[in-house]
C-alpha cells in the first residue's frame, strides 16, 4: 500500500481521522513537522499492526529502547514517515495514537493532561480539547508504559526531553 494512493486506500478502510485538531501548516504552505524530528514516538501494538498492514515492516519504522517499548524509527534526524520536503505524514490516516494526540502531553508533576509548550501551535489549542482527548492520552500511557506511570514520569505524545507516549 505504500505510495500516494495510499491515502486513499487508507480512508477506504476506515482509518481514524479523529486527531488533535491543531494547524501545523505554515504560511509557506509546508507543514510545522518539528514533533517528527529525533522523535522518540512509542508504538502501541496495534499502531504496529495498521502500519503493518499498510505494507510496511516492522524494522522499516520501529526500533525497540531499552525499556522494551517500540518507537518510531528515525531515518536521517527525522521520523522515518515524514516527508522531508513537505512537511507532510506518508501515513496520516494510519498515523500511530500518540501522533493523533499531540501536542497534547501528560505531565505527571502536575498529575494531568497538557499542552507541550515545545509545539509552536501551542498557544492555538483551546481548554476544551484539551478536555475532550485527556483521557486517551492517559490510557495511551497505561497502554505502553503501565498504569504506575501516570504518576511515575512526565510521559506524553511528543519526541523529546524524556517525554514520551
């Protein structure tokens, strides 16, 4: 499935469109991208298995840390589905659930869901998103890292500074 008709195919089969609403375009046009670049995005395995079945291989887009969570793979300093030249997702509609949620980020020194303040657009996202899409932030992080860690860490849908979803 991989190449520019997989949008299409991807919508097709019923992938979820249901992200974070937040304006990553640029006045150029490009797209922000900064959350792509030295990611440290976990995977669920059911973020696996859709990009699996898009036709990609595990070892193409993931690497397994040290803690035994997989991530995206980075290819050049950045995710290994971005497209560098516009900023844009190969996989949009199959992205992985912390790339639907960020910027949005559970800090757990202050014990909720925020706004990461590294996301340029951040100012742009009102209170109420934040309230509606908390809670799969928060069950995104028991998924991967366990239930403890919503207190244990900063963990959230974003790449960099020990964050992590």
């Amino acid at each position: 499935m991989k190449g520019s008709s997989a949008l299409a195919r991807q919508q097709s089969r019923g992938y979820s469109s249901d992200v974070v609403p937040v304006n990553c375009r640029l006045p150029s046009g490009r797209f922000c991208a900064l959350c792509c670049y030295n990611t440290e995005m976990p995977l669920t395995e059911e973020d696996i298995a859709r990009l699996e079945a898009l036709g990609y291989q595990r070892s193409e887009f993931a690497v397994l840390g040290e803690d035994g969570v997989h991530r995206l793979r980075n290819v050049d300093g950045h995710c290994f589905f971005l497209d560098p030249a516009t900023g844009a997702c190969r996989v949009y509609w199959a992205k992985p659930e912390g790339c639907r949620l960020y910027p949005l980020v559970y800090d757990a020194e202050q014990g909720r869901v925020v706004v990461d303040p590294e996301c340029p657009a951040a100012d742009s996202i009102p209170s109420w998103v934040v309230e509606k899409y908390a809670s799969r932030v928060e069950v995104l992080v028991e998924k991967v890292y366990g239930a403890r860690a919503l207190g244990a860490r900063r963990v959230s849908s974003s790449r960099r500074h020990g964050k992590s979803a």
